[in-house]
C-alpha cells in the first residue's frame, strides 16, 4: 500500500500577498503570528544590515540582532578565480568580505499558509503547520541574497537563502554570524560546544555563568572567534525570570555544517559559530541554495515548548511516495551484556592490527566471551518472541572487532562478514519463523569513506537476509583527520545513508551522528538517533537523575532519540562487577517509555534480569510504540515531566512521570480520558522507602477502575518515577 506522510486535511493554504507583514516606516517591516500573539520587526539599519527582534505578548525577548555572514573571496566575478584555484596554501592570503552590511533591499513579499498534516510516526497523529512569512530580496554588489522569515504562534524560523548566480557560483563561508541577542540574563539548560560529540550532563546557570563554568566549551581551532566566551550546543532551552521559555535550535539540517552558539556572557549575546571543516572553514555553498532554518521557540510555560512542533514544521514534506515499510519498532537486543562488561563484542583476543579479511578466525582461539554466538542470540529471540517484541538487535556479529577502536585505520569493518559462530542465514530464519527481525549493526569506527564503500553490498545483504533496520555508529575520531562529527561533510554522509537505506526499504538509527533537526518528517525512515548521552552511561560511571526530565526540551526537540531504557537489574556490580551506579528507580525506568518519545524503543536489560520482575516487566509489553495523541500535564526541565499519550492503535492511555533528586508527589487528574467510559488502571510506583542510590528496585502495582475526572496520586522517590496504563472498557 502506498500512503503518503502529508495528508493536506485543511487544504494548504497560500495566500500571498497578505497584510501579515507591514512596512511599518522605511526600510522595516513588521511581521505577526497568525494569532498575533508572537511578533517579529525586521530592518534595514543606516550601515545597510539586516536586523530582527521577537516578542511574545508585547514583551520583546530577542532584542535587535544582526543577519549575515563573513566570506572567502571578492565581491566580484572574480571571485570565481579564487575559489577555484584550489590552493590551500594560499588560504590565507585570500581576502574576506562581508556579507552582514552594507545591503540593499530590493523588496519583500509576504504570505500565509496553513495545512495540517498526518505524520508516518510520532507523539501525534495530525500536525498543524500555520504561519505567516516574509521573504526580503537583498543585494550587496554582484550579489544577490534573500532572508526568508517564518513566524509561527510557537517561535520563529528564519534562513538565507542564494539565488542561482551563473557568474559566482560558489560561495565560502569564514563564518555564519546570526545573532540571538536575548533581553536578559535568562537562565539556560546547557551543554558545552564541542564538534565531535553531544554526550554530556546537562548544565543550569544564568547566560552570564556560562563561560565561568566552562571556559574551554569549544573544542576545534575557536582561537580566532571575537567572542572570548563558552560556546554551547543547541538545542538551547533557555527561561526569562518572567517565566517564558525560550528555545534556539536549528531546522533541516542539510548539505551545511551544524551550528553552535557562542554566548557573550557579559551582554547576553550569542552567534552563529559552525563546525569547521578540514581547513577551517565554515560551509561550502554552491548556488542555488539554501540554509537551514534559525529558530527561536517561545512558550508561556514548559508544557508548551514540549508541545511545539515548530522543528518538525520548517522541514519538507516526506519525499518518499511509498513509507508502507516504515514501522515503529519495540525491540531488545545483545547489547546491554558487552556495555556493561559481561560480555564482548569480539570472538577472540588473540588477534590484534590484523587487516581486514587477513584474520582467519576459524582457526583462532575463541575469547569465551563473546555474546553474538548462535546460543545467545536464540535465547533472546526466544524470550522478545515470547513477549510480544518485534526486533533482536545483534552487536558484535561481524569481523573486526578485535582492532577497531581508535585504531586511525580506514578498513576494519566489511560489515558482511559475520564471525564464525554467528550464522546469519540460520538466526534470520529462526528469528522469523517466530515473528521477530533482527536488526543489523554498523558500528563504522568514524570512517565515512570505508562505509560508503561497502554501503550497497551491506545494505544488499540486509535485503538478502531480510533485516529492514539498522544501527550505525560513529565512535572515535573521524577520518580523513580533521574532519569533525558535526561538518558539512559528515552532515551529507549521514543523509546519504538515509537516502541510500530507503532505496532498500531500511529504517536507520545512527549513534554518535549529529542531533536531530526534525529531517524525519522528509525522511522518516530516520527512525532515531543516540546524539546525547543514552543509557550506556548508566555504565559508563552512571547519570544524575533530572537527565530524562532535560532531554525532551533539548536533544528531542529535533526528532526521536534511541535512549534505550528498561534497566531491571540497578546492581551492576553484583551482576558483572561494573562500579557503576544507575541514576534510577526500576518506576523510574518504566516511565521513560512514556517520557521520552520515540518510535524506536528498546528494552535494554537481559531476559533473566527481566524474569525476576515480569510483574513491571507487563508494563513494557504493553506500552505503544505510535501514538495519536500527547498531552504534557507537568514538566521543568531538569526537575520532572508527567506526560499522558494515547495510542495510536486502540482506545489505551499511558501516563508516565519523573523526577531528578527530589521525592516529589503529584495529584494527577485524568482529564485527558474520554467522557463516560471506564479504564483500568495498572500503576507502577516506587515503594515508600524506594531511593535511587538506596533501594531503586522497591515498586509496587496497584489496580483500579478510573474514569475521566478521577485522580491519580503518585509519590516519586528521588531518582525515581512511574507509569501507569489505562485500559479502555
Ligand atoms: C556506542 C553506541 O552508543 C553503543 O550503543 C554501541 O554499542 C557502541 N558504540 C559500539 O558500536
Ligand atoms: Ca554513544
């Protein structure tokens, strides 16, 4: 069945131009929110730049900002001459110009539109996307640019866009210099700037606090930055004391390099800073082109910035005519064992810097501890069948294993040859005799170049074998040396999986790639990322609790994340002698499949740790994986999140809450339940006396008979959390 993600249901609306955008004296304009609630005055200034500001409700939160960007080159035709004479070593006698003054407004246009739209997955079935636009055409010289406004009730999106110019063609860029200067010392939830990576903790400090806490937020060559401040990554939430809650982030990100912020903590400033490439430039861009969107959310309170759809919004409509092959996916894997230590990813320790294909492992002496054997794999398929699961991820299945981290080597995966006591024709075929697919693993060790090669034959042997997703993974430095995670080359690598996987009806989850900016509405076989710190760090030295309260209002906020929960077994050391400490209840554990949105869930932890509670386990078994409608009934960030959804398959509600620290206790009315009918309950809370670090398997399960208007009362322990399931009568 063909069916496509954009269902025009209120018939799009266009209508250009229209009245939404005023020119309110010379040279400035002024642009409303279809609800009028959120305004945006653009403007020209005397030294000819492109200014804007936004407000919410007649308060301004961002103050009068400057657009543009610094170039490689002349003005000039000739300018083709530079840039295509190749020389590298002459970088630095090229000149520089700028292109954030000295501009000409040669118009505007105006428009509005509306349409609501049906996504393949996600927290709803249907999505508004209603703004009104403004587009102003500038000119600077031989060139020619345009800044293309979107305001919605939610925020604004803005992006520069480059006509097709047959004489300069291709554009340079030193650096992007969007400023978001905000009215106040705000108060902001922040990660520290760094090319490579996203898996931090999370930071609360005032804007002026930022550079005292982290000086050195920025790794790469930042020396030559004016701003002599930390640097941090978006998704930025950030609050104003008056209690506005204000979000910069970045939509549809493609072919461009991943943006930063550099923050002036002095005068609460920030701009645009991007991922360099290899020789320290900032994007290369070839005309006609695009950027991605620069987009500022404004919400009243928490509940709202989770329930903004802005990122989604700004990207394209799916390009695929035919998602039938997409589906959400409930899955568990042989992963958790080696993360945590019980386990390992290779077959054997004996052979180390052994090319690739070199190695006959038949032959070699097998290490007794590796976990994708036959026997194991089995046992979880027969334990995710037995449970209602749809996929087994297998890590470690394939050659290499034995030399692949930070070895700097371009060729230690095939990603097709299995190890000896893994039959991949076997497994798939068991797997599906009994309802379950296996997902396929691509750990590439960060070398683009080496994956892409074997991308067709590998994606062909997943057809072959019949697995319709994968994991891939980016760990370690990338090659060539130079190029960070978050350039425009890997940028276009992580897409042209996407777009290749979909050529074979493959769903793709990428680790360690760059952080969502909502390109799964275009692509929604991009099924999740990792892209911040996941559970795997609950091994790794473990996480505060409020982390899970952090993420949605950050790293979701551009698209599902892979956060793999379902910790049952909290005593890592007891199990395998790991020293860490899990930051969670087993509640904790169980809300997080309502909390923290995505269409790809897994339970991480081992069938026999899920055999000692399969009375909490139910609650995994039962909770959807889609869903047609979310409500956000409390939430802070970093402090706790209650969010109720519905399944998109059946008339069921699921509640699910959680806490950082602190013991916290809601009285939870169930508005959200349709009128006259009955549900039963089943509540999964942390016993009286559960405690993170104390007692975090202490539960109980109570059941009840609620309907629309009864009150739940939960209790969370510190770390803790709860879910609840509503089954419709
Ligand atoms: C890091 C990923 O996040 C993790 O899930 C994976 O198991 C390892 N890399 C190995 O690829
Ligand atoms: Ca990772």
């Amino acid at each position: 069945m063909i069916r496509l993600i954009t269902t025009v249901l209120a018939g799009a609306l266009l209508l250009a131009p229209t009245s939404t955008a005023s020119a309110t004296a010379d040279n400035s304009w002024k642009l409303n929110s279809p609800d009028g609630t959120l305004s945006t005055n653009i403007s020209l200034s005397d030294k000819g730049e492109l200014c804007y500001d936004l407000s919410i409700d007649g308060k301004q939160i961002v103050t009068p900002s400057k657009l543009g960007f610094e170039m490689r080159g002349v003005l000039k035709a000739q300018q083709l001459e530079y840039e295509s004479d190749g020389s590298i070593d002459k970088k630095d006698r090229q000149p520089h110009y700028s292109l954030h003054d000295g501009f000409t407004v040669l118009g505007t246009e105006s428009s509005s539109f509306d349409e609501t739209w049906e996504p393949v997955w996600g927290e709803e079935s249907q999505i508004r996307n209603h703004y009104n636009e403004t587009l102003v055409h500038l000119q600077k010289g031989s060139r020619l640019i345009d800044v293309r406004f979107r305001l919605f009730d939610d925020g604004l999106g803005l992006r520069y866009e480059f006509p097709e110019c047959n004489d300069a063609p291709y554009l340079c860029i030193v650096e992007e210099l969007t400023e978001f200067n905000l009215a106040g010392d705000y108060t902001a939830w922040w990660i520290p700037g760094d090319f490579d990576t996203q898996e931090y903790q999370f930071t609360k400090s005032r804007l002026s606090e930022i550079s005292s806490v982290y000086p050195q937020a920025l790794r790469g060559n930042d020396s030559q930055t004016p701003f002599s401040t930390g640097g941090v990554q978006t998704s930025l939430q950030m609050k104003t004391d008056e209690g506005i809650y204000v979000n910069i982030h970045e939509a549809a990100l493609v072919d461009y390099p991943c943006m930063h912020l550099l923050v002036d903590c002095e005068k609460h400033t920030m701009r645009s800073y991007l991922t360099p490439d290899a020789q320290g430039y900032k994007g290369r861009i070839q005309t006609p082109a695009k950027t991605p969107w620069r987009t500022v959310q404004l919400a009243r309170s928490a509940q709202e910035q989770l329930a903004s759809r802005l990122i989604l919004n700004l990207n394209e409509p799916c390009a695929l005519e035919d998602v039938s092959w997409i589906h959400p996916v409930k899955y568990m894997g042989v992963w958790w064992e080696m993360i945590a230590g019980a386990g390992s990813w290779s077959y054997t320790d004996e052979y180390r810097s052994v090319k690739l294909g070199q190695t006959d492992y038949a032959a070699s002496k097998p290490n007794g501890r590796h976990s994708a054997n036959n026997d194991n794999v089995r046992k979880y398929i027969d334990f995710a069948a037995e449970h209602g699961f749809d996929a087994i991820l297998v890590e470690g299945w394939n050659i290499g294993w034995e030399d692949w981290a930070n070895c700097n080597k371009d060729y230690v995966f095939d990603f097709l040859t299995p190890y000896p006591d893994f039959d991949i024709a076997a497994l798939n075929e068991y797997a599906h005799s009994k309802g379950i697919r296996l997902i396929m693993h691509h750990e590439t060790s960060s070398s683009p170049r080496n994956y892409e090669r074997h991308l067709e034959q590998a994606y062909s042997l997943m057809n072959q074998y019949g697995y319709d997703a994968v994991k891939s993974g980016y760990v370690g430095d990338i090659l060539p040396e130079g190029t960070y995670h978050y350039s425009q080359y890997m940028i276009n690598h992580y897409l042209y999986c996407v777009t290749e996987a979909a050529k074979h009806h493959i769903m793709v989850n990428a680790h360690e790639a760059v952080r969502p900016t909502g390109l799964c509405r275009t692509y929604p076989n991009l099924i999740a990322n990792e892209s911040a710190m996941g559970t795997e760090y609950q091994a790794f030295g473990g996480i505060k609790p409020g982390h899970t309260a952090m993420l949605p209002f950050s790293r979701l906020n551009g698209g599902p994340m892979d956060y793999t929960p379902g910790i049952f077994e909290t005593d890592l050391n007891a199990w395998c002698g790991n020293g860490s400490t899990v930051g969670t209840t087993i509640a904790g554990q169980l809300a997080l499949y309502v909390t923290m949105y995505s269409p790809l869930q897994m339970a991480c932890d081992t069938p026999e740790h899920y055999a000692e509670h399969m009375d909490a386990f139910q609650f995994i078994k039962d909770v959807p994986v889609d869903w047609s409608e979310s409500r956000y009934l409390e939430a802070e960030p970093q402090d706790y999140l209650i969010i109720a959804r519905k399944d998109k398959n059946s008339d069921n509600w699921y509640l699910g809450g959680v806490t950082d620290e602190q013991v916290r206790e809601f009285k939870i009315p169930c508005n959200f339940l349709e009128k006259g009918r009955k549900y039963v309950a089943t509540i999964y809370k942390d016993a009286p006396d559960a405690d993170y670090l104390t007692n975090p398997k202490a539960y109980r399960i109570e059941r009840k008979t609620v309907k629309a208007g009864s009150t739940i009362k939960v209790k969370m322990a510190a770390g803790g959390g709860f879910a609840v399931s509503f089954e419709a009568q």
